[in-house]
C-alpha cells in the first residue's frame, strides 16, 4: 500500500466558476468543493460538467472498504467463535484483533473522524458524531484492555479475556463506508442523467450580424438582444422569440411530444 493511501480523504479540485452545495441542505453554497457543516456530506456542483470526472469521494471509500474488508472479517470471526479454536489462546485472539482492527480504525474510518471533529467544532452535530464517538469509544476502549487489563474487575473477563469490542468497531467502519458507497453510487447515477441531457445541448450558435451577415460562435457567447439563425437540423442554442421562419423543433425532451413553429429562422 502506497504512501498516499494513508492520506486523508481526497478533495476534488475547484473548478473555475462552479459553485457548490449540500445534496440535504441546498442553503449551503460553497465556491470550492468540501464538506457540509451541518451535515458532513461532500458538496456536490450544483450544475455536474459534461465531461465524466467521476466521483473522487466514491472512488477513495471503495479503496477502504475494500483494502479493509479482510481484515474486518477476520477480526469479526475472532470475536466471535474464536474462543471455540484451541490453537489461539485469548491473550493471543486479543492482540491480533488489536493488530488487524487498528488499520481499519486508524486509515479507513479516517474521513470519518475528519467530519467528527468538524461536528463537534462547529456545534452541528449530526450522524458523523455518533459514528465517530462510537467507533473511537469502542476502539480506545478496547485497546486499554488489551494493554492493561489488570484495571478491570473480575465481571468484566470473559472467556479468559477482558471482553474488547474491536468488532464492533471495524464493522462500524466498514458498514458505514458500504452505506456511503451505495448512496454515491446513486447520486452518481443521477448527475449522469443530467450529464446525458446537457450533452444534448449545441456548443454553437449561428448569430446574425448588424450587416446581416452569420458567424458562428459559442453558446457561452450569446447575449440578451442577439439574432441567431436556427437551420434545418439544428438544435436551438437557447430560449427566445421567434421573429421569422418556418419549421419543425423537437420538443420531446421536454414535453413527450413535438410541435411545429409557424415561424421560425431568427431567434431573438
């Protein structure tokens, strides 16, 4: 595994004249991409770019979900039925649950803790509070009883061993990155859609000069106030008024049906 694997999550580069906002709380509008302060999600572009950049956040949660599974269900097969292997004692069983459980705590669930601390920082505390309290309180937890287990009472052994919850917290881990694999996955499937409808779009214009001449140019340069000139087979580069012409425009995108224009060559 790579150095840059260990990194904190990574956040998706700005592009120039995007703005972004929270798929829950659309009041939140950012110029750069990150997290949500009232929510923890990642900010999405509030209009996706044509081009598929693909989702940078799904794309780091697979790779610790997937390098973590492993090691998660090795830890949760340990705790258990482990007990019931006479090859591995409890002292042993504990110390390789400690070993495999602190990637997953530690690396995986990182992003996670990222959005606790901003939680607890900005007051808006949300699910990411209760995963990350939960997983650190199960972990450290766990890790004192490995490490001194002599502090706790008799009640709490179990099985020759005080009873530790590093199950508990690398399946919290890994279910919540699964979650939130599935809920990216579908917020992926739905900017596509989006994305499928803007390619429908012309990236040209032709526009009518004083003179009266053409010239074509990019639908990012069409002002209020100017002519442009729709031929046959073309899309409409954008809303107006018709002022003259006559054809037929495809409106099934919008409507399920199409309509004919009386008159229809320059579009104001």
């Amino acid at each position: 595994m790579d150095h840059a694997s260990h990194r904190a999550p990574v956040t998706p580069v700005a592009t120039a004249g995007t703005r972004y906002t929270c798929p829950m709380h659309p009041e939140i509008i950012r110029d750069a991409p990150g997290s949500c302060p009232k929510c923890g999600m990642a900010l999405e572009p509030m209009l996706p770019a044509v081009e598929d950049e693909g989702s940078p956040e799904l794309a780091d949660f697979s790779r610790r979900f997937w390098f973590s599974l492993p090691a998660t269900l090795v830890v949760l097969a340990l705790a258990m039925v482990g007990h019931r292997w006479g090859a591995l004692d409890a002292a042993t069983r504990t110390w390789i649950e400690l070993l495999l459980s602190t990637p997953v705590v530690a690396w995986a669930a990182a992003p996670f803790f990222v959005r606790w601390a901003v939680s607890l920082r900005t007051g808006q505390l949300n699910m990411w509070t209760l995963i990350g309290t939960g997983v650190g309180a199960a972990y450290i937890y766990s890790v004192v009883a490995t490490l001194a287990p002599g502090i706790f009472p008799d009640s709490f052994r179990e099985h020759g061993r005080v009873g530790v919850y590093f199950e508990a917290a690398a399946v919290i881990v890994s279910l919540t990155l699964l979650g939130q694999m599935m809920e990216l996955r579908a917020r992926s499937q739905t900017s596509a859609a989006i994305k499928a409808l803007l390619r429908l779009a012309p990236k040209t214009a032709r526009r009518i000069r004083a003179d009266g001449g053409e010239e074509d140019i990019e639908v990012s340069h069409v002002h209020v106030g100017d002519r442009l000139r729709v031929r046959p087979g073309e899309n409409v580069p954008t809303d107006g008024t018709v002022e003259e012409g006559h054809s037929s425009v495809d409106e099934s995108m919008i409507t399920g049906e199409s309509c004919r224009w009386p008159k229809v060559r320059a579009i104001r």
